[in-house]
C-alpha cells in the first residue's frame, strides 16, 4: 500500500486546491482557537456555567474533526470522508448559535473555523465527485 500522501497525491483535486504545507498550517492556526473556545465551553458545561446543551454541538463537531483523517488518510474512504467533513461543517453554525447568547466571544472565535471548513468541504465533495 502506496503511502498515504503518495495516494493524496494521486487524486485528483480542484485546481485551487492548497498546497499540503498550506493546510497544515492552516490548521496550525486554527487549532489554538479550537482549543480554547471548544475547552472553554467544556469547563463552562461542567461547572454548569452554561447550560450542557451548548456543549452538544462542539462535542460532535470536535469528534467528527478527529475522525476525518482517520477516515480520508487512514482507511482512503472519500466518500465517508466527505460525510464526515459535511458534519464538521454544519455543526459550526450551530456552535455558534449555541454558544452567542452564553459568550459571544466563543461564537465570533468559529469565524475563521466556518470559512476554512468551507472551503475544505469544497474541495472533499470535489475530490469525491471526481475520485469517489
């Protein structure tokens, strides 16, 4: 079995797809914010600061983060991987509905996240269309 990014590398993608060094560090930056908006809005739910329930979206948008490499790199299931990723990105808009009448500071903070899943979830469906 060819290596995962030989295998990347083999499918074929929209032109305007980024460089692979420009995805990691995308996410590079994008993940510090993960890290604090979604660990705040944990300890808040715990404490019961927040309600639970505000919590709900960012549990499963953060398990569905988790898993798409394993799914897209680790088993090279695209059309999964495209399932997966539309479920990270719909759940964006809904933490930020959770979360804006709690603290509007963690809602703004997906911002960035929401645009560059877009993005991403452009090209996974591409890639999926083509490849699939």
């Amino acid at each position: 079995m060819m290596p995962w990014i030989e295998w990347y590398d083999s499918l074929t993608k929209p032109s305007w797809t980024p460089a692979p060094a420009t995805i990691r560090l995308i996410w590079t930056l994008l993940y510090p914010v993960i890290l604090v908006s979604f660990g705040f809005v944990f300890v808040q739910a715990f404490r019961r600061k927040i309600p639970r329930r505000v919590a709900l979206p960012f549990a499963i948008n953060l398990v569905a983060n988790v898993l798409f490499m394993p799914l897209f790199a680790g088993l090279r299931n695209v059309p999964l991987a495209a399932a997966d990723i539309v479920v990270v990105w719909a759940t964006i808009p809904w933490c930020v509905i959770a979360a804006w009448p709690h603290r509007r500071w963690v809602a703004v903070a997906q911002v960035p996240y929401f645009v560059w899943v877009s993005l991403a979830t452009t090209i996974q469906l591409s890639i999926t269309a083509t490849n699939g």
